[in-house]
C-alpha cells in the first residue's frame, strides 16, 4: 500500500509545482431558465445535473447534449437550494424561498412528497449516504431530518442562533 500511497502523494505534489496556464474552452452555453440560476449539482454519475431558479422551479439535464430532460415546477417562490441522492440518483430535492421541500423522482419528474415545517426560507438541502434521510436547514434557524420513504420529519434540531 506504501508504493501506492507515495506515486499518489507524488502525483499530487507535481500538479501543485506545476505552473498552468488556465487555458480552459467552453464546452456548451446552456439556457437553462428565464430567471438567474440559484445552484446546480451533479448526480454521481455525472451524466445528468440540476439546476434552481429565480423562476420557481429545477430542471433535469443531460450532461453530454445538453438537452432539458425534465422540468419541475411546483415551487411558489425561489428554488434556492436542490440536491440528488447520490450514490443511487433516483430523488431528487428542491428547497424553496417559499418554506418548503419537496422530493421528486428524478426519472420522470412525479413528485412524491411535499415537506412541511419550515417557518422561514429554506437555504440548504442535503442527503445521507444511503439516501434514507434528507436535512434541510432554513433561515428560521432550525434544521429538520426527514425520513424520505414517508414525508415525516424524524428531528428538528433548534440549537443555532442566526
């Protein structure tokens, strides 16, 4: 494991010596929504990605045409924070400026539950590693664990000030 472990280490050491150039092209110029974009995230695989909008709702795209695959709208105000539930890519979660979070399936776009408990905008989502619960933290100063096959909140974790 040692020789593997040094190649790396010295693997890493070069390119930080190394002196480049930022010489970057751009691969494709998407338009992806009417209003400015919030975030966007990957699924694992990196084939497909997320975006949020100004414009109240997260898209589905294809990462190697750059083509829409999905639309989900349902959002009464900013879709601000979104996220997919890598490892497995299945779900997908929107958290909007509108106090809510809602999971879809990230295949066809249904939505399967509408999370509710938040009394203020709701900045950050987030899953576990095994894709069974979902965070979602607010400016209400509160975080929430939610248990994805059935909608319900597990905890509210109430302990931060600002």
């Amino acid at each position: 494991r040692r020789p593997i472990l040094r190649q790396l280490i010295a693997k890493l050491s070069s390119k930080l010596e190394s002196k480049a150039t930022g010489n970057y092209k751009l691969d494709k110029l998407l338009q992806a929504h009417i209003l400015p974009l919030t975030n966007c995230a990957f699924n694992k695989s990196g084939d497909r990605f997320i975006t949020g909008s100004y414009d109240r709702t997260c898209k589905v795209w294809d990462t190697h045409s750059g083509k829409e695959i999905l639309k989900l709208p349902g959002h009464k105000n900013v879709v601000y924070a979104i996220a997919f539930n890598n490892p497995f890519g299945d779900r997908i979660a929107t958290g909007s400026f509108d106090k809510l979070c809602k999971i879809w399936d990230s295949n066809d776009g249904k939505l399967i539950h509408t999370l509710q408990g938040h009394q203020k905008e709701i900045v950050c989502v987030g899953f576990d590693p095994q894709g069974a619960i979902l965070a979602t933290g607010s400016t209400d100063c509160t975080a929430i664990l939610w248990d994805v096959e059935n909608g319900k909140a597990l905890f509210t974790l109430e302990s931060h000030e600002a």
